[in-house]
C-alpha cells in the first residue's frame, strides 16, 4: 500500500529540487537587473553550481549502489563524470 523511497533517491531528488530553484532564481535576478555585464556575473557563478550539482547526486546515487557494484564499475563510472565535467570546462 505504502512505497518506500530510498535514502539515495530522496537525497539526488531533493539536489535537483535545490539546482532548479538556483536556476530559476538566477533568471528571476537576471531579469531584475537588467544588465548585461551583471547577467554574465550570474551565469557564471551558475557553470560552477551545476557541475557541483552533478558531482554531488552522482556520489549520493553511488553511494545507494555501493553494495551492488564492484571496484572496476566504479571507476569506469568516475572516469565518466570526470570526463563529462572535462569536456564542459574546456
């Protein structure tokens, strides 16, 4: 009758939660202000929150699987994210 959520989903859950609130805040500044120069200042504090974002929710969800994967798993899935992350950098 009652489902139970999982730690790991509800913590990446309430990550996300938190990133597009940020997001939709950042616009609703942006849209204040009205400027330029004071958007750009915005939108790049917002390319450091997201990777953050994602590195948090992904460490939150390997957490959940710690049981369940091997060693070699996740370093394959760590060499992704850092790859991802890579590639938005540059």
């Amino acid at each position: 009758m009652f489902t139970l959520l999982e730690k790991a989903v509800i913590g990446m859950a309430l990550l996300r939660l938190l990133s597009g609130t940020v997001e939709i805040f950042a616009a609703y500044l942006m849209i204040k202000f009205n400027e330029v120069d004071k958007a750009l200042i915005i939108n790049s504090s917002l390319a450091f929150f997201g990777p953050l974002i994602l590195i948090l929710t992904t460490t939150i969800g390997l957490v959940g699987l710690s049981d369940k994967l091997s060693f070699g798993k996740f370093f394959w899935i760590f060499l992704g994210v850092a790859l991802i992350i890579y590639g938005i950098k540059k």
